[in-house]
C-alpha cells in the first residue's frame, strides 16, 4: 500500500508539472491572445494550489522522483509572486521626503449609504481618493458627510452608476480626456498642485470581461471573451500613449478589469510601476468583497468574518472576512515616485471592491 500510494503521488507530480510547463510556455507565447487561456490566466495563483501537499509529499517520501517537478512549480510559483512575500515588509518604512497618499475604489454601482462613503474616513483620509462606479446619490452623500476634507474635486456623473470621481486635499485641474475615448471606457485625467511639486493622476475603468453576461444574451463565449480583452489592450496602448505626451510625473489609479498575467499590466508596468508590487504585502486580491449588504453572500462569508474580529491573525484581516479571488485594482506611477506602502483596505461599505492604497515618495 505504501508503495502505490508514493507511486501515485509521484505520477500525480508529474502530470501537475508537465501541467504547469505547459501553460507557462503557452502564456508566454500567446499570452491573451487565446480567449480559453486568458481566462486561466486570471486564475493564475490558483494554478499553484496543488503544491504545498506536494512539497509536504516530497518530504514524506524523499525521492528525486517528486523533488524535480516539485521543484520546478516552485521556483515558478516564486518566479511569479515571490516579490509579494518579502519579510521586510511587514514593517513599513519611515521617510523624510515628502509623501502623496492615495486610495482606489470600485464602490459599487448600488452603493447608497454613508456606509461605503466612511472608508475613506477609516483608512485615515488619503490625500486622494479616485472613485469608480459613483452615481449622483453616492456623490450627494460623499459631498455632504465628508466635503470638507476634500475641498477639491473632479466629478463625471453623467453615466449614472457608471460615473467617475476624484476626490482631493490638493488643488486640481480637469484635464481633457477625448484622446482617450471608447464607449466601454471611463476615464479622468487630473492635475493635481501638492504643496511640494505637480503630478497627472489618472483615474480609469476599462470594460470588464462578463462571462455571466455573454452567457445570459447567448453571446459567443469565444469572440465575447476576445473582444473584451482587445478592448482593454486598445485602452492601455491609448494610456500609454497619453502618459508619454505629458511629460510630466503620473499616477494611474483604478479597477483595471485585468490581472498582473494579463497582457494588459504587462504593457502598462512596461513603463510605469505597480506601487503593491514594490510595496505590498501578500496577493493583493481586491474581488469579490463580502458585504453584509452586497447580494446577500452566503453565511459561511459571515461565520469568516465573526473569526477575523475574534482572532489575532498574522494575516491582515481581509484574507478573512471576504472572498477575494483576483487583484483588479491597483495604483502604477511613473520613475518620478516610489512606493513605501501598499496595502488593501479591510473596509470597503456595500462595495464588492476592497480599495486599494499607496504612499507614495517623490524621488530626489
């Protein structure tokens, strides 16, 4: 019996590393462009769920047999997210240069009470917070419970649940955005005067991939799929394009709709960096966010969350009260800042989004 069972273990090894070979070499080569392998690409981190028992196998049974493909996954697992997991970051650095908080939030289309708008109070009023899916309600509440802490803003509220919003402690400029235009597209450009030096933040929300959607119109999956990821590469290829013109220090801040495997953040960290890459600590997952009053999430989300406030967790506590499968939302800035703090909110109000923030140091 022993015998059969280490067999197995090695010949399940094996199959998993020629798995995981496989779709690196396939995702290296064709990246997005196949739409079945782009939707495995966004599931990326949970490619790896089979290692650990394996590695627990491979010191059970102390053969080179497992230790080979046991190793390979590892090291591209490590590869991939082995800069998330640094231990000196769980300790965030002091600075004496001057610093620019900012926060990112999806709050969700059918947000409507003061509950979501009092995450940028409970994580400590960041400098400046840009906003997607922000209707006409949601923009009254934030106006009139906590105005005064943002004197300056930029509002696009025309499209309903769909509108866009920057909130600022600094003085800003509402820059145009007709080089950067598609329907699928919202998108704001700022300038924003610190009390130090000047920077372009850009607050964007591309189209996102709506399997459920394409399923529910009898949509081809296949041609559904591609056509939003193209969307999204078209989009970025315009940013890009947009930021090289201005000439200037940049922010990009939102709900990019696309994963760091997408060919999407390959461009985008081509020429800007991701502040939680450099910054943070752990996966970074912002989507699905449980909320006790977002399309009543099952009760086990509820027992999660009872844990997370009962226990001390080594673990921030939004690994636990929410089910958080991909990393959305993020903050990118150009050479002319570094990144001393990244970190995921544990608040996010009636939002399926946890906001994201960055601090952000401008470089001598």
């Amino acid at each position: 019996m022993y015998k059969i069972i280490k067999n197995s273990y090695i010949s399940f090894a094996w199959l998993y590393g020629s798995f995981i070979a496989s779709w690196v070499a396939l995702h290296t080569l064709f990246g997005d462009q196949i739409w079945w392998l782009a939707l495995i690409n966004v599931m990326t981190p949970y490619l790896f769920l089979p290692l650990l028992p394996l590695i627990i196998a491979s010191i059970c049974y102390r053969t080179s047999a497992i230790y080979i493909p046991v190793f390979s996954v590892a090291f591209t697992f490590f590869a991939l997210y082995g800069q998330q997991f640094p231990f000196n970051r769980l300790e965030f650095s002091q600075v004496d240069e001057p610093t620019v908080s900012v926060m990112s939030f999806n709050i969700w289309s059918g947000s409507h009470s003061a509950e979501t708008a009092k995450v940028m109070e409970e994580n400590g009023w960041p400098d400046v917070v840009a906003i997607q899916e922000l209707s006409p309600s949601m923009a009254a509440v934030i106006n009139q419970e906590f105005g005064e802490h943002y004197p300056f803003r930029v509002l696009s509220i025309q499209n309903g649940g769909l509108g866009m919003g920057i909130y600022s402690r600094y003085p800003l400029v509402e820059l145009t955005t007709q080089q950067i235009s598609e329907p699928t597209w919202r998108v704001q450009i700022v300038k924003i005067y610190t009390n130090h030096k000047s920077f372009i933040l850009y607050n964007v929300h591309p189209e996102a991939t709506n399997i459920y959607l394409y399923l529910a119109h009898g949509l081809s999956m296949a041609d559904a799929v591609t056509a939003s990821y193209q969307s999204r590469l078209v989009f970025a290829h315009q940013l890009i394009t947009d930021i090289a013109q201005r000439n200037a220090p940049v922010i990009v801040a939102g709900d990019f709709n696309s994963t760091e495997q997408s060919d999407v953040y390959k461009l985008l960290t081509n020429h800007l960096t991701d502040a939680y890459r450099d910054a943070g600590w752990g996966f970074g997952h912002t989507f699905p966010a449980y909320s006790a009053s977002f399309q009543e999430i099952p009760p086990i989300a509820k027992l999660a969350e009872f844990i997370s406030e009962k226990t001390i967790s080594f673990l921030p506590r939004y690994y636990l009260n929410s089910f958080r499968l991909l990393r959305l939302d993020m903050i990118l800035h150009s050479q002319e800042f570094s990144a001393i703090n990244s970190h995921v909110s544990s608040m996010h109000g009636e939002s399926d989004h946890l906001p994201i923030l960055a601090t952000l140091q401008w470089v001598k």
